[in-house]
C-alpha cells in the first residue's frame, strides 16, 4: 500500500514539475518583453545579459504614447477589428442559419468547402486575395483589411453558427410562425437571441484574428498612415541596419496589455460558446 503511494506522489510530483517547466518555457518570452521596454538599448546589447534590471528606463513608453504615428497604427487596427468582427457576425448568422434550416442543391458542398477552408494557411490565401482586390480597385484601404479578415475568420464562425442553429428547436420557430411573424423576425427575435455564447465566441475570435494580422496588413497595405499595429511596428522600429529593441517592445506591451485584460474578462464566454455549440438538444 505504502509502495503504491509512494509511487503516486512521485508521478504527481513529476507532472506538476514538468508542467512548471512548460510554464516558464511560455512565460519566459513575456517577461522579456517586459523587462526589455523597461530598458534603454544601450544596455540591451550589453553581454552577458542582464536577467533582472537594473536601471529602469520608462522613455520608451513616453516616446510610445506621444507618437502620433503609433496612435494612427492603434486607431486603425481598432477599426479594422471592429469592422471585421461587425460584419464576421452578421454574416455568420445569415449564413449559419440558411446552412442549418434551409436544404437546397449544393448545400452539402458549401459546407464541405467551409470545412476544407479551414485547412490552408494564410499565406496561401494572400495571392488570389491580392488579385481578387485589385481588380475591384480596395488595395491600400482599411476596408480591404476589413474583408480580409473576415474572409479569414469567416468559415469557423459560419460553422460555428450553423452548429447553434442545429441546436435549437424548430418548434420555436413554428410557434412564432403561427404568431405571424416573418422569417427575419423570427431569426433576429427568437433564433439570435439563444444565440448569444455563439455570437460572443466568433465575435471574440474574429477580433483576436484581426488585432493580431500582419501578413494582410504588410500586403494589402502601402502607405505607412493606413497602416495596422504590427506591419506598422516592424516597419517603424525595426531597421535594416539598426534596432530600437526598447521601443518595439514597449509598443507591443502597450498594443497588448489592453487586449490581455479585455480577453481576461471574456474568456468564459468564448469557452461557453465553444462548448455550448457542441451540445445537441
């Protein structure tokens, strides 16, 4: 019995070290940003490198929040989020619904090409994108970065709905029918607003996918004041020849830190909405 003991606490002791070590591995990257914004780059380039600081230097978030080009690059990576996520919604609901309650020629295949969108990479996707939105004349716009983030969050999210809507009983929608309200009404009014842990998971997932674009933002994108927060700081602050490391980082910590918090509060709903979609009723 001892024995059998002895030899559970010694594999419980050996998980909760190598699951510290993987949490120092993930955290690591973190603390230095952090301790590197809170430094001058002088002392960056200093060997060996000092683990701790050791003199704190906060010019680099003064020079940061005084920018008005770094404010530029935050208001329009706010827009671009927005925008994507406003319209990711809307049309994640037009079409999740019509997936999941109407069944026409093709729709199986529709919802086969969703799922195997899922399977290409971004960077695969940039060509076609490119040409498609040149052609409609969208280049170097903060629309075009709008619908390219849409188009990249949009097949999880329909599918995502259209797992929601399955959910749902029809009987519902039969008694409002009867009421006389129409099928729009009965979408928005009664359908939406079960809807709501779906709603808020795509809404999240669509704004992340946007706040953290670079390859649509250093492609689709030219000029320097319609840039987003991250082609606009790897263009800013990271040189051919030199590297304002300080800078850089302390933009990052500032483009992050309010995100981190926002997604802190709305974590539950976006694992609600994950799990509640796999639920049949």
């Amino acid at each position: 019995m001892k024995t059998i003991q002895s030899f559970l606490f010694r594999k419980e002791g050996l998980t909760y070290i190598l699951l510290g070590i993987l949490l120092i591995l993930f955290l690591f990257p973190v603390y230095w940003m952090l301790v590197t914004s809170i430094q001058n780059n002088s002392d960056l380039m200093k060997l060996p490198p000092k683990w701790l600081p050791v003199h704190l230097d906060f010019s680099s978030y003064a020079d940061i929040l005084s920018s008005d080009l770094f404010l530029t690059f935050y208001k329009n990576t706010l827009l671009v989020a927005l925008g994507a996520t406003i319209l990711c919604i809307l049309v994640s609901i037009l079409s999740g619904y019509a997936l999941s309650r109407f069944r026409f020629k093709g729709s199986s295949l529709i919802t086969l090409l969703l799922l195997s969108a899922q399977m290409f990479p971004t960077v695969t996707l940039v060509i076609g994108l490119y040409s498609q939105y040149q052609k409609m004349h969208l280049l170097n716009t903060l629309f075009v970065l709008v619908l390219a983030a849409t188009s990249t969050a949009l097949p999880f999210s329909v599918m995502l709905m259209r797992t929601f809507f399955n959910g749902i009983s029809r009987e519902l929608e039969e008694a409002a029918e009867i009421d006389g309200a129409g099928r729009f009404r009965i979408l928005f009014g009664v359908i939406v607003p079960l809807s709501k842990p779906g709603i808020m998971a795509i809404a999240i997932y669509t704004f992340l996918i946007a706040w953290d674009d670079f390859l649509f933002g250093l492609t689709l994108v030219t000029d320097l004041d319609k840039r987003t927060l991250s082609p606009g700081l790897s263009l800013t602050f990271l040189g051919e020849f030199s590297y304002n490391w300080s800078g850089a980082t302390a933009a990052a910590v500032t483009a992050t830190v309010p995100l981190l918090i926002g997604f802190l509060f709305l974590q539950r709903y976006m694992v609600e909405g994950l799990t509640a979609g796999g639920v049949k009723e």
